[in-house]
C-alpha cells in the first residue's frame, strides 16, 4: 500500500512537470535545495505546512489540491474506497448512485 508521503511526492512532480519546471527550478522557486525536492518526490520527506504553501504558490494550484491522490491509487484501493463510500448510503442514496454509475458506464 502506498503512503501519504508517497503520493504526496507523486503529486508534486506531477504537478512539476505539468509546469515543465525541473527540480532545480521548483527548489529555487520554494527556496529549499534541489535534493530536498528529491527526496520528497521519491517519498522520503514530507513537508512542512510552510513549504506546502509554498508549492501551492509556486505550482499555482490550491493547497488542497497537492492532497487529492485517487488517480494514483492503485485499483485494489479505489474499489475498497468506493464500496466503504457506498455501505455509508441509504437504500434511497444507494438506488441513486446506482443510477449515476450506470449513466456513466453506458456512456
């Protein structure tokens, strides 16, 4: 299972690359040194909400945004997600989502 530091570190890059920014150019940017970048990118560190800010800043994204992981989840993850989401629904709310999941795979 992958962790929060992890896919934190995932994000960033991704985010990074999205920006065409090297490691070099996001460390001068946040003011922190280019191995830092590394090693939070890799899951090795985690930031501090100062620098956190700082990435939201840099990467013009909002600070929650750093945060949403799903698409980086591995399948096995999603479903387990999904199905908690789901035994937390009504038979009303259940009969619904039922209805979007559907309108959306039939697309």
């Amino acid at each position: 299972m992958v962790n929060i530091k992890n896919l934190f570190g995932r994000k960033i890059k991704e985010y990074r690359k999205k920006k065409n920014l090297t490691q070099a150019q996001l460390a001068e940017m946040v003011n922190v040194d280019d191995k830092h970048i590394s090693c939070i990118e890799s899951g090795k560190n985690f930031p501090s909400p100062d620098l956190i800010e700082r990435f939201a800043t840099s990467l013009e994204v909002e600070p929650k945004d750093l945060f949403e992981f799903y698409h980086l989840q591995d399948t096995g993850d999603l479903k387990s997600d999904i199905i908690t989401m789901l035994d937390k629904l009504n038979k009303d709310e259940l009969t619904l989502a039922h209805k979007y999941v559907r309108t959306f795979l039939l697309k």
